[in-house]
C-alpha cells in the first residue's frame, strides 16, 4: 500500500522542466544519500520547480507538510528489518516496487519530465531500473556508493576493509571471500548484481553524478563509460562559519551511525587507549552495547543540526574511522570547513585531499593502538592542532558545494539531459567560483512552498506486467 500527499500543481517557472522526480529508497533523511535526496527535492521546489518525491518507505505526511512536494511512498521497511524470505525475494526483485515506478510514469509523465534515481540496494531493487526503462534518456543517476558496479557495495573486503582489486562479477569477484556475512549472502548478491547488470545496462549507462572524481575508476570497472561519470562533489553545510578555536578544546568527536561500518567502537577503544574524552554523536544497534563497554564516553544519541554544531564548537578533533572505504565522508567536510582537524582512514577518498591540505591525519582505524596514539598527539600538541583547524578553515573549501551551487549543478544536469546539448552542465556544471564554497560565503535561505493536494496515491494492488516477475 503506497502513502503520500501530492502538491498543488505550480507551474515551472525556469529551465523548461515541466516536473523532477526524485526516486529514493527512504524519504527522510536517515543516512547521508537519503539526507541528500531529501534535501534536493525541498530546494528544488523552494526554487518553484514541480517536484515528486517516489520512497520506498512509508512517508511521514507531517515531515513533509509546507513543502510543496509530491510524496508516494511504497510503505516497505529497509531490507534488514524484514523477515528472511521477504528479505531474499523483494532484495533481488521488489515487484511492488516496480509497479509503483511504473504506474507513476504512466499517469504523469511529460516528455519535460526528469527523473533522478539516488538509492535502490535497501527497498526498491534493481527492479526500479526496469521500471524507468521507458523514461531512460531523461534519467540521471547519483553514485553515493558504489553498488552501481559491486556486488557489495563498497569496493572491499568486508572482513579487512582492504580494497578489491577485482572486476565486478569478473572470476576474481565471483570467488573472493568479501562477504562479512559469509559465502551463502556473497551468493545472493552476485544473483542481484547480475540482475541489475542486466536491466541497467552500464555500458550505456545514463549520466552517472560521482560525489568523488577518485569514484571514476571504479565505476568504469563494471563498464560505464567515462563520458557518462560526472563528478559533482555533496553540498555541505559547515558545523560553524567562523572558525572552531579547536587548539583550546579537549574533546573529540564522532559523528555518525552507531553501526559496525561507520567504526565508533574503533573511535572509542583509540579514545580509551589514548586517555582522551570523546562525544558520541548518534544513534544504531551498536548503542546499548557501547554505552555499557565505554561508561567514561559522552552519548548524546541522534541530534539535530543546529545541537552538533553546538556540540562541534567545543570539539578538538573529529574522529571519522569508517572501517570501509568512504567515497566521500560528509561528517569529514563538515568538521573541515569549521576548522576542525579530521583523523579519517587512508581508504576514504577525501583522505588524500584533506592530508594534503594540513587539516587531516590518516591512520588505519582496525589498528587502535597506532590510532590512539595519533588522539594522544592531538591532546598533547596545541600548535599542530591550531595550524590543522587554519588549515582546514581555509584550504578546504575547493572540496564540496554550497548548498545553492549543487542545486545549481543538478538543474544544470537535468536540463542537459533534457536539450541533450552538454550547454547547461557547462553554465550550471562546470564553474567552481559558482558552486564550490568560496572564502566567507554566505547562504541564501531557502523559503519553504506550501500548498498540498489530494491527488491520490498510485494503487500497487495491480499485477506487475514485468516479463522478469512472473
């Protein structure tokens, strides 16, 4: 059963977009993809532009209400929260899924409509592809992660976090042992990539937008070709726009998820060893076992924005040890462009920029003494810690968008997609000193756009007509 609110009908009033459909697994912001498919379908309708939110999960009407965006929702839970046959069937196919994404472009479609695809792998499937067979040559696509060409996801090892050096669903994938849930679900995700290979299509893959450039050649191993990999760094929105005076705080920070892949028990054990107070910012299945293993730590649980940035301002350093490679670490840029040092792993992608900026230190987070170390060095060192926060403060900006240059980019994106010319990409796309933060920049702040409508949600209790789900 779907759930949603539709928006009174506005007309576009730039870029010759009659509608923008944002298609995502979640419709709140529960993670950092979901957070920016979010994001983008609030901004761009604060712009004026008609836009549709399609969600995998259940919408919260509320959360959405003054918005201005069409929300439809499918009303399934992410894949780890199903039972195991649910899980393992819709995982590879969701068909109720597909009849949604279907059905939407039957009834609404416009040959003006775009159509931007962020996450599938927790609810909507690889069969969201099929169903957007029909609107491809107006589809963009974002890479947050890597599961467009890995099996996994993620390009690594799950039980070591080293890097893969293997072709996707080459011989060396097929057989290597990367699973951290053992051989039978390394199993189950090969059959899904293969799927997914097989409606996507990646040699003639729509464009591709990568959050990293570094992402390129690993999405070029499964065969999409470099014409269609666009990078387009995340917006980012600073804990302070003033510098954080980290030399003269004690506290270090973690920000994130309170899951295995994010690492807060390798933050905390480095904190331990290290002898140093650290804030636990954030919430997850790992909580109450961390709590009763590091009593000495500071757990706030999930906070809004403007908390953590209160938090921020009496941080240190941040702590980003992510036990597998993070394509881009928006916690990271967050901290950097406040002024606070970072200590990431090396297998982050932003790792090599933020080293050689000053603002960060790399360290292997499965190592905790090494890494404790490194904390008792920034405890210890007030200089390096203030030339690392100027640092971060000023030389970092080059590495993410304002908020207002990445819808900038997107549009331009979605009206390159549209004319086919490359034109837009180029005005919108392509100019730095537009997108990127420049020293002191300041925010626009963006007007929310009321007025719902009761247009009703797409009924999912119709047979799927997919030749794959019979």
């Amino acid at each position: 059963m779907t759930t949603g609110t539709v928006s009174t009908d506005k007309p576009n009033i730039q870029d010759g977009i009659d509608r923008i459909v944002v298609i995502n697994d979640l419709s709140s912001p529960m993670g950092g993809a979901s957070a920016l498919a979010v994001a983008s379908a609030r901004a761009l309708s604060a712009r004026g532009h008609a836009v549709t939110i399609l969600a995998g999960d259940r919408v919260d009407v509320e959360a959405w209400a003054g918005s201005g965006v069409s929300c439809v929702g499918l009303g399934a839970g992410r894949l780890l929260a199903r039972g195991f046959g649910s899980a393992l069937r819709d995982g590879l196919w969701n068909r109720a899924a597909f009849t949604l994404v279907r059905d939407w472009i039957a009834q609404n479609d416009t040959p003006r409509t775009v159509y931007h695809l962020h996450g599938w792998s927790q609810i909507l499937s690889p069969a969201v592809f099929a169903a957007l067979t029909p609107v491809r040559e107006r589809l963009v696509i974002s890479a947050h992660d890597f599961f467009l060409a890995c099996p996994n996801g993620a390009f690594a090892d799950l039980h070591t976090g080293a890097p893969c050096p293997h072709r996707p669903l080459g011989p060396g994938c097929l057989i290597a042992a990367c699973d951290r849930r053992g051989r039978a679900h390394k199993l189950w995700r090969i059959a899904r990539a293969m799927i997914q290979r097989a409606v996507y299509r990646p040699g003639a893959s729509p464009p591709v937008l990568a959050i990293h450039a570094a992402m390129k050649p690993y999405l070029r191993r499964v065969g999409i070709p470099d014409h269609a990999i666009h990078t387009l760094p995340n917006p980012v929105m600073p804990f302070s726009r003033t510098r954080i005076p980290a030399e003269t705080n004690r506290e270090f920070l973690f920000v994130g998820r309170l899951e295995e892949t994010k690492g807060p028990d390798l933050a905390l054990e480095a904190a331990a060893r290290a002898g140093v107070p650290i804030c636990i910012v954030g919430d997850g299945v790992l909580a109450p076992t961390l709590r009763e293993r590091y009593p000495q730590a500071r757990f706030t649980g999930r906070l809004a924005p403007d908390q953590i940035a209160e938090i921020a301002a009496r941080a240190r350093a941040l702590i980003m040890p992510s036990r597998y490679p993070e394509p881009y670490g928006l916690v990271a840029m967050e901290a950097a462009l406040s002024g606070l040092p970072v200590v990431l792993p090396h297998s982050a992608l932003l790792a090599d920029d933020l080293v050689a900026s000053g603002a960060a230190l790399a360290a292997d987070p499965r190592d905790p003494a090494a890494l404790g170390a490194m904390l008792r060095q920034l405890a210890d060192d007030d200089s390096l810690v203030c030339r690392m926060s100027h640092a971060a403060f000023e030389k970092t900006a080059a590495l993410a968008h304002s908020p207002e240059g990445w819808i900038d980019a997107l549009v331009g994106h979605y009206t390159a997609r549209l004319d086919r010319t490359g034109r837009a990409v180029q005005a919108a796309g392509d100019e730095p000193s537009r997108l990127l933060w420049p020293a002191g920049a300041k925010l626009r702040a963006s007007a929310a756009v009321a007025a719902p409508n009761g247009r009703t949600p797409v009924d999912l209790a119709r047979r799927s007509r997919s030749p794959m789900v019979r």
